[in-house]
C-alpha cells in the first residue's frame, strides 16, 4: 500500500510541475517573441507563487520517487538479498538528497536572496 501511494503521489506530483513550468515556459516565450516585454515581466512576477509551488512538487517527485524505488527493490526480493539489493541505492540516494539540499541552499542564497 505504502509503494501505491508514493507511485501515485509521484506521478501527480511529477505532472504538476511539467505542466505548470511547461505552460509558463510556452506563454513566457509567446511574450518575449511577440515582444510584449512588460507583459512577460508582468506574466513573470505574477506566476512567482506557481514556481514556488512547481518547485516543491519537483522536490516532492524526487523524494517519493527514491523512496518509491528502493521499496520496490525491498519488496521484489525475498530473505537477506533485498538487504543487498536495497541498501547501496537508499544510500545513494542519501547522499543525492544531501547533494540536492546544499544546490536549493546554494540557489537560494545566490539567486533567489536578492
């Protein structure tokens, strides 16, 4: 049940933030190409809480989807070799979440502070 609910939040998750940056991206680029500068700057600024929030969700994919994964590799093996199978990858993943923590901190420190 636990691998069901984070495959469906993944997916749910992961589809919100490829439509929500895609429509962005696609409207940001009709302004820019139709020269609407101030528009583009105004669709920009009023979509901030959409980035946020597309932001999250990414992060969201990211984690349900390892958890997701390394679940699925415990639950397809029997007796000690899931162990074997599952532990190498939980701690990649581990220390790809450290990785991506000090980017977001990084980012938001160096980019988004201002």
């Amino acid at each position: 049940m636990v691998y069901s609910m984070l495959t469906s939040i993944t997916v749910a998750l992961g589809c919100y933030t490829t439509i929500v940056f895609t429509m962005m991206g696609i409207y940001s680029k009709t302004a820019l190409g139709m020269g609407l500068v101030e528009n583009y700057v105004n669709f920009f600024n009023s979509c901030a809480k959409f980035r946020v929030w597309g932001f999250y969700a990414f992060m969201g994919t990211l984690m349900t989807f390892s958890l997701g994964w390394v679940l699925a590799l415990i639950l397809c093996h029997e007796g000690e070799m899931k162990w074997w199978v599952a532990i190498p990858p939980s701690i990649i993943t581990l220390l790809a979440t450290l990785h991506f923590k000090e980017i977001f901190n990084l980012a938001g420190t160096l980019i988004f502070s201002s």
